[in-house]
C-alpha cells in the first residue's frame, strides 16, 4: 500500500473515480460488512477504464476492505418502446450496454 497518502474517505475514492467515469459515482460505505459501493449513476453498461480504476483503488483502500463496483445495464422496457426496425441492426448486447444505438 502506498504511504503518506492519509485518511481514505469516499470524497478521495470519488474524486479518483470520477477521473475514470464519463458521469457521475456514488460511493457508499457499509461499515458493518467492512464494504465500500462504487456505484457509476448515469452510465450503461461495464465502464471503460473500470479495470485501471480498480487497479488504482486497490492501491490506497485499506485491505481489509471490500471494493464492489455497480453498473447498470438497459432493461428490456427501456427497449420495447422501439421498434424492431430501429433496433434490428444491433445485438442484445449493444442495446444493453451502450449509451446509445
């Protein structure tokens, strides 16, 4: 673990995510299950970049605790709105996990 880098808070874990997220993060403790919540709010999909995000948290979060990372993926009526002729040309996996299609 890195030295001199002082009190871990979730404004510092927040402030170094949002340097990875292209929206906004949550970061919540659960002290009783020695657990912190990365949560990406407005963002579809795994995140690109979450890899070497994780990477640099794993660096300065204590060890006895447990990062969890949330994304969200698009649900079907978030779909079904549209028309098999406007989503016909992408896979499931795009409709749920891109921004945009």
């Amino acid at each position: 673990k890195l030295r001199g880098i002082g009190s871990v808070t979730p404004a510092l874990l927040r402030q170094i995510a949002l340097s990875y997220a292209r929206g906004d993060i949550e970061v919540t403790e659960i002290p009783s299950k020695y657990k912190v919540l990365i949560t990406f709010v407005n963002q579809i999909g795994r995140p690109e970049g979450v890899d070497s995000l994780k990477e640099a948290l794993a660096e300065i979060i204590p060890a006895h605790l447990l990062l969890e990372y949330i994304w969200r993926y698009r649900i079907w009526d978030e779909v079904k709105p549209h028309t098999w002729q406007a989503v016909g040309a992408h896979t499931w996996g795009d409709l749920m996990e891109r921004e945009s299609w």
